[in-house]
C-alpha cells in the first residue's frame, strides 16, 4: 500500500499546485499540513499567515483583529495581498499548498489571474466534505498551539506531556496546568474563533462567500470533492488518489 502511494505521489509531484476548501473543522489543515510534507512544499494557512499579522500587531494586523475572532471573513483586498506576496517567495516556485484560500469568489478570481499570469494556474481545488455534526465536535474540543501551529483535539487527539510536537519537535509540557511546546511562548488552548457563535457564523459565512468560489471551480473542472471524514491517514490517501487522477499541466 505505502509502495503504491510513494509511487502515485512521485508522479505527481511536479504539478502540485493546489488549493484545499472546505467548511471549517473539514481538516484543511490537517492535510495541507501533510501534502506539504510528502511533497517538501509550503503549506500557505491562510488563517494562520493572517493571525501572525495580528499577533505582529501593525495597521493590518488591527485591521484584521476586527473580523477574526468574530468569524468574519478579512476584507478580500487585505487577504489578497497577503497570499500573493507570499505566492512570490522562492520557496513556493515549485507549488504549494493553498489552505483556507480563496475563501470568496473575489478572491478565487484574483488567485486564478495571478497565477495565470505567471503560466502556473491551479492543477486541482480539493473539497473536504463532512457532516456538520462533525464539524461541530471537531471545533469544539479543538486545541492549537496559535505559535507553531500545532492542531489537537481534548477527546480524540489531547496534547499530552511528554508527547513530541509534530509542527515544532519540541516536548510538550505542562505549565501552570496548560499544555505547552517547549520552545513555544504560548500554551496550546482554544481558538478565540473556537466559540459556538463564531463558529456558527463561520459556517454560514463558509454557505454565503466561499461556496460561490467552490461552484466556480466546478464549471472550471478542477474541482475534486474528497470524502474528509474518518482518520487523517484515510483522509490523506483519498486525496493522494485524487491528486494522482490529475493530468500534468
Ligand atoms: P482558519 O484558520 O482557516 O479557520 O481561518 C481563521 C479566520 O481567518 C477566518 O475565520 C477568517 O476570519 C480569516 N481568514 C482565513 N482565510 C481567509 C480568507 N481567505 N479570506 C478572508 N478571511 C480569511
């Protein structure tokens, strides 16, 4: 099994450039996290690029402090911004993993000029598909280190002492009764978004803004939907298998 997927993930490795949807607590990040590992290509978390403005706390950053924690989505332009100049770093020249972008239609057709542009447009848009049952017990015991960005959850994955970090390879310990990355300033907790109102404004800001920008890249036939329920690895080799289906651009 592993053989045959080494195998399908070499073949496609020259042409991923790819952009992970879906509603949050889908597993976006999950797995973008492990498509840029196999791949050795950046894994561009838009959430989290927009929360380090904020944490920065510069005029964009308090900017985006506004809709963030409210589960609003940032204004298109600042977002827009933000990805394309992180698109234009060398490391991102052989593909990338987009996770949490483009989230609105504007956003997908700036993405889609840009890269067109650049003669590397989009190879495949991956949907994540689960039940909103699921979603909601996802991100209600959902625990991240906001430092290196490390994702737990308290019932079915808790941070426990001792336990190496996947993101930042430190030891997790215990301070003050939090669990903590060694090397990380902050505890791993909820997220200020994390809360049952944002979380439900999140998803019917996910149904108003960002299912246009999915129906777009359905009539552009790039869109694969992939079943995201079920354990991470299963996840994974659904869109490994989908990403081996895609022809070379
Ligand atoms: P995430 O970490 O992907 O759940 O994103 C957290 C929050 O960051 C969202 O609820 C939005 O407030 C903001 N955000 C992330 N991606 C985008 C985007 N593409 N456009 C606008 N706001 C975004």
């Amino acid at each position: 099994m592993r053989h045959q997927y080494a195998a399908s993930a070499s073949r496609i490795a020259h042409q991923v450039r790819v952009s992970l949807l879906g509603p949050p607590g889908s597993g976006k990040g999950t797995q973008a996290e492990l498509l840029a590992r196999r791949f050795a290509l950046p894994h561009v978390d838009t959430g989290a690029l927009l929360r380090a403005e904020v944490a920065a706390g510069g005029p964009l950053g308090q900017v985006l402090a506004r809709y963030i924690p409210e589960g609003l989505l940032a204004p298109d332009e600042l977002v827009i911004q933000v990805i394309l100049r992180r698109l234009r770093q060398p490391d991102a020249r052989a593909g990338f993993i987009l996770d949490g972008f483009p989230r609105s239609l504007p956003q997908a057709e700036r993405l889609d000029a840009a890269l067109q542009a650049a003669g590397r447009p989009l190879a495949a848009v991956i949907l994540l598909r689960v039940s909103e049952q699921v979603l909601w017990r996802r991100l209600l015991h959902r625990v991240v280190c906001d430092h290196c960005g490390s994702v737990f959850n308290e019932l079915s994955k808790p941070p426990r002492p001792g336990q190496i970090c996947p993101r930042c390879q430190t030891p997790i310990e215990l301070v003050g009764g939090q669990p903590k990355c060694r090397h990380c300033p902050e505890p791993i907790r909820r997220r200020a978004d994390d809360r049952p109102e944002a979380i439900a404004q999140r998803l019917r800001v996910y149904q108003r803004e960002t299912i246009p920008a999915v129906e777009h890249y359905q009539v552009l036939g790039i869109l694969h939907e992939v079943d995201g329920e079920g354990p991470e690895d299963m996840v994974f080799r659904r869109i490994l298998d989908v990403l081996s289906q895609v022809p070379a651009s």
